[in-house]
C-alpha cells in the first residue's frame, strides 16, 4: 500500500479535528440563529452531538501524533459506536420539524437519513473493529506483502 493510500495520514486527523471543531461551533450556535425546522427539544439532543464530536475531535488529535494502523482502525470503531448513540438519540427525540416550508415527506426523508447512517455507522464499527483484529495480530500486514 502506497504511503499516500494509508489510512492513517496524520493530516487528515488534523482535517477532521478541525472540520469537527466548526462543526461543534455551529450545533452550537444553532438554537441562538433559530432556523425555522429547530425545535425547543433540540436541547435534549445537544448533549449527544456535543459528545460525538468532541470525542471525534480528541480522538483525531491523539491520532496526529499516535497512529499505528491497528489503533487507527480501533478508534474508527469508537467513533462509529458513538455516532451510533448520538444518532439514536437525534432519531428518537427528532428535534426538527421542516412540514412548515417542505412538507411532512422531508421530515420522513430526514429520519431515512437517520436510520441510514445508523446502519451504515453499525456496519463501519462492525468493520472497522475487523481490520483492528486483523492489524494488531498481524494478517493484514502479512496480506500486504503476499500481494
């Protein structure tokens, strides 16, 4: 595998702290601009993505400068499974409401969304947690030498 093609390049750990870092920002500042599909129990849900952020953050930070291939796929794992929490918890309370100005399909195309990501950070954790295994016992690595 090329060095460019490695999962575990330190610049993008600082891209994803800091898109994350923007991001925490704006979830933030979100009930302070009032956009019109926010609702109040939007509150309930900020713990959740607060938390999944921030551990996406920390953990991309601890990755610039700690990040063998093994504990780069572990916390690929982590991360998913926390996304999974956070999205549950959006899914379940769903503090959005867009019937106003693009109809109730939009709020059923939303949780779509939802439930996709869900399984879709189900089957990452799923896999990431594989090529963990694989990495730390060595069978990824004795894979690339035989190709």
């Amino acid at each position: 595998m090329s060095h460019s093609s490695r999962p575990n390049h330190p610049a993008g750990y600082v891209a994803g702290a800091i898109v994350n870092g923007i991001l925490l920002w704006v979830m933030n500042q979100l009930p302070v601009w009032k956009p019109f599909f926010l609702l109040d129990s939007y509150s309930e849900v900020l713990w959740a993505i607060n938390m999944s952020l921030i551990v996406q953050i920390v953990l991309n930070l601890v990755l610039i400068f700690f990040h063998p291939r093994f504990f780069h796929y572990l916390l690929q794992a982590v991360f998913s499974l926390v996304s999974i929490v956070s999205l549950v918890w959006i899914l379940r309370v769903f503090p959005v409401d867009f019937s106003a100005r693009l109809g109730d399909w939009f709020n059923w195309l939303f949780r779509i969304v939802l439930i996709v990501a869900i399984a879709g950070s189900a089957i990452g954790g799923v896999t990431n947690f594989v090529r963990f295994l694989r990495a730390l016992f060595g069978v990824e690595h004795r894979h690339e030498e035989q190709d």
